[in-house]
C-alpha cells in the first residue's frame, strides 16, 4: 500500500511522545512527596512534634504600663496572649517578673508600684493556666531607668517615665538560664541563699 510508510510514521510519532512524557515524569523533583502549604514554614514543622527544652531560648519580652496605672492594656495582654501559647511556656521551666517604674514617689512608693504592676502579669497568667507556684516577683522600683526621670532643667521627662513603667518578663528553659543574679535577686530570695548556705556548711563538716 502506498499509505503504508505514513502510517508506521505516525505510529512512531506517537511512541517517542509517551516515551518523552514518562521520562519528564520520573525526574520531576515534586513527584512523591505530598501536598505542602506554602504558608507553612520550615520551623512549623519541626515545631509541630515539639521542641526539647534544651534547645529551646528562654523568652524574653517587656509589657508596658506607660499610662502610670497597674492596668494591663489591649496590647500588653495581646503580648502577655502570645507569651501563654509559646513553646518557652509549655516546657515549664520557672517565669520571672521584674517589676520597674518611674521616680515619682519615695522608695517606699516606687517599689510597691513596681510590685504591683508586676502582680497585674501575674493575675493574667494564673487566669489562663499557668501555675502559680512557677511565677516569681522581684521589684526593681526605680533603680534601673531605661530613659531619663527627668530633663536637665529639672523638670518631669514625660515620655522618659512612661517608658520606665515597665514589667520585664522572662520565661526560663533548660538552655541559656545560667545567669549572675542581681544584688536585689539575690536579697529577695533569702531561701535560695539559705539553701546554699546550709550545703556549703555541711560540705565543710564532712571528714577529709
């Protein structure tokens, strides 16, 4: 037949075309490994099996009271929120609330206020599931200023005092949590110093 050499043409046609095809197929690097949200980053993941405490930082973050009150504002407990449902949170390690705030008032005065703002946190995250016994205050009152009390002719520096009213909050893990204390630490947890003291003193009486 003189159609016969058209037709084995197209027949060959055809074979490479699916021969090409499959090739394609077998070196595409997307084949086999599932759907994946582009929304989803690399660290979700490894986080979605949990993270071990050890290799996890401790959370370190600052809630304002710059209006001069103990109230926690939208935003402080939009933060105080985020800090709750961290992974720092879920590992348990202990929560540490430094309490600051501006010059105004005696000695007496400033550290109660700092105290209190610190309390305010507190209140916030007992209310949503923390453990109490886990949360430890230490009021600064007015000694460590992150801005100026005052201007240098003397007069209130406004803007310097709001950013002074402050909760420093930290949330300790098993990574990074060796730290020096402060002189106030150390003077605010008489346990801790009575508890060193009395190990120190019974490896002393031990027999060489």
């Amino acid at each position: 037949m003189r159609y016969a050499p058209t037709y084995f043409a197209l027949i060959t046609a055809a074979l490479l075309a699916g021969c090409s095809q499959s090739e394609e197929a077998d070196n595409d690097p997307a084949q086999g490994e599932g759907s994946r949200s582009i929304f989803q980053s690399e660290d979700a993941q490894s986080n979605s099996a949990g993270v071990p405490a050890s290799v996890l930082r401790p959370l370190e973050t600052t809630i304002s009271f710059a209006d001069g009150t103990s109230d926690l504002t939208e935003a402080a407990r939009a933060e105080l929120a985020t800090v709750v449902d961290s992974p720092q949170m879920d590992a348990g390690g202990a929560i540490i609330l430094r309490g600051h705030t501006d010059a105004q008032g005696s000695d007496a005065e400033t550290l109660q206020s700092s105290r209190e703002k610190a309390e305010a946190v507190r209140d916030f995250l007992i209310e949503n599931g923390v453990a109490q016994e886990r949360i430890a205050i230490i009021p600064f009152g007015e000694q460590n200023p992150l801005a100026p009390n005052a201007l240098p002719d003397g007069s209130p520096n406004e803007e310097g005092r709001a950013t002074n009213r402050r909760v420093e909050l930290t949330v300790e893990t098993a990574r990074g949590t060796e730290r020096e204390q402060t002189l106030v630490e150390t003077l605010t947890r008489p346990d801790a110093a009575s508890t060193q003291g009395a190990a120190e003193a019974q490896t002393q009486d031990q027999p060489q």
